[in-house]
C-alpha cells in the first residue's frame, strides 16, 4: 500500500485498531491528528495527494466532514468529525495516546486504514 500522505503542521495524538469499522476485513488501523486548519483545507488536501497516488474517492463521500477513497482492496476514511479521544469511545481496541491535545485545539481529524 501506498504512504499515507502526512499532513502539514498537524500532530499525531493518538492510534488505535479497530476490528468492527470494517467487518469483512482483518484489520483497520486509525491515527488521531490535531490541527489548527480547517475541515475543508485537510480534505482537500488528502484529495489531491490521494488522487496522485490512483486513489478512487467513493461516490456519495464528499462532503464537508468525510472523505472515503479506495485503491484495489484497500480503504482509507478521512474524517473530520472525530470522537476518538473521548474517554467512552467503546469501538476501539486500545487507544494510545501519543500526545495531549489543547482543549482549544481547532480540529482533530482521523484517517482510517483498511487493507484486506
């Protein structure tokens, strides 16, 4: 799989895996950013730097808050509304916070993986 494009001036704050977000497959693995842009700079970032790399933005995905894209079998979610970092997130295996967030921090992002 290709590299996941990093983020300009955005800190990783945490990373999990989840085995419920995608069923059908073996393994999903979500890192937690936070940045101080907006929801509209960081997906259209990740269009246009998954786009360079053949990624597929699925159809019915953009929108101001999700961007999901496909590469043969593999899937990446980018989703700005996250929950992640919020004590009684129950989907997570195990979360590992790498870093604490300011509470006035302008947007924590996440970017889900999944390869089959």
């Amino acid at each position: 799989m290709d590299t996941i494009p990093q983020y300009p001036g955005a800190t990783l704050a945490a990373r999990t895996k989840f085995t419920e977000r995608f069923p059908e497959t073996s393994r999903t693995l979500v890192y937690v950013y936070a940045t101080e842009d907006s929801s509209e700079q960081v997906l259209a970032f990740f269009r246009e730097q998954l786009g360079a790399q053949s990624w597929e933005q699925q159809t019915g995905t953009k929108d101001q808050l999700l961007g999901v894209y496909s590469k043969g079998e593999a899937q990446l979610e980018v989703n700005t509304q996250s929950t992640i970092l919020e004590p009684n997130y129950v989907d997570a295996e195990h979360v590992e916070r790498l870093t604490d967030v300011p509470e006035d921090t302008a947007m924590i992002f996440t970017i889900a993986v999944n390869a089959r």
